[in-house]
C-alpha cells in the first residue's frame, strides 16, 4: 500500500471515529452509579468474583474519556475514597487487561496506559503530543484490514497497533 493511501485510512479513521467521549465535568452521582453498575456486570460477566478493587477500579476506567496511568488511576480511584494500595492496583489492572475488561497501551513516555473503552474491536490510539494524554479512537474493521494488507508474504499478525499523534481537542488552538 502506498504512503498515500496509508494516511488516507489514518484520515477516515480519524474523520470516521472521532474519541468515544469528551470529559464531563460535572460528574453526576447518576454517572457514577451507572460506572458501578456496568463494572459490576463486567465483572461477573466473566465469571469472576466481584471484590471492591476490581469494582472501584473498572468503574474509574469505564468513566475516564482518556487511557490511563497507573498513577492517574490511583489518583482518581482515591480521590474522596480510602486509599487503594499499590500493588492491589497493578494487580487488578492485570487482571482486568488479562479477562478482557480493559486493555493497556503504550504512551510516548513507553508508560502504560489502561483503558476500558473498545477492548474487543480493533481500534487507533489517538496520542496528543502537547499534554501527553492517549485517547482510544472508534472501533474499525477496515483499519486493521488496510493495515494487515500491507504485510509482505509469509508474514503473520499478533496485534495491529496504529497511533495517531497531533493536538488533542483541548490542545489545539482555537477556530
Ligand atoms: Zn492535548
Ligand atoms: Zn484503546
């Protein structure tokens, strides 16, 4: 495939699925309660036993309009609640990453990112090179297509990972 129509895919991508959700300031109990609810049929969805971590921390992914670090997370999962230890969270978040629940990806630091949005589609990172944040982008089948056709022969996929970098929404200097 040519550079050309490489970047064009990269275009409708971003033109087609712009990030799933802008920040809502105003978090609303309803908000809140309706993360829980959903983390909680997550959960149980795959079988697994529901305990606080695991509920507090995928209900702070399933809120969040951006990919998260761990340190973020713990801020947030914190954040007027009792304190989650350390290693309780790397540990949840693995096995969230591990059941499918949530995925991880690398930002331009090399420090991962956690998130709960489009886990099980294949989709583009959306990284902002102002303030550093990664946002998953909408789920597309033609990405990963355009991308796998280029493969020369003999070679096989594990995962397609396509980033595009640039200036976020907030970043980005008024019209
Ligand atoms: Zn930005
Ligand atoms: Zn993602």
């Amino acid at each position: 495939m040519s550079q050309a129509s490489q970047r064009k895919s990269i275009e409708q991508l971003v033109a087609g699925d712009p990030p799933a959700a802008v920040d809502s300031p105003a978090d609303s109990l309803a908000a809140v309660g309706q993360a829980q609810a959903r983390a909680r049929a997550m959960i149980r969805g795959v079988g697994a036993r529901l305990t606080g971590p695991r509920l507090r921390v995928l209900s702070e992914l399933l809120r969040a309009d951006q990919a998260l670090t761990h340190l973020d997370l713990q801020r947030r999962v914190e954040d007027g609640a009792e304190a989650i230890d350390r290693v309780t969270l790397y540990r949840v978040l693995d096995w969230l990453a591990d059941n499918g629940l949530a995925h991880r990806v690398a930002g331009p630091d090399r420090v991962f990112r956690f998130s709960a949005r489009s886990t099980e589609t294949p989709h583009g990172h959306f990284r902002c090179v102002q303030c550093g944040r990664m946002y998953c982008l909408g789920a597309s089948a033609d990405l990963a297509r355009s991308v796998l056709a280029t493969l020369p022969d003999g070679f096989t996929e594990q995962r397609v990972e396509v980033t595009v970098s640039g200036l976020c929404a907030d970043c980005a200097p008024a019209h």
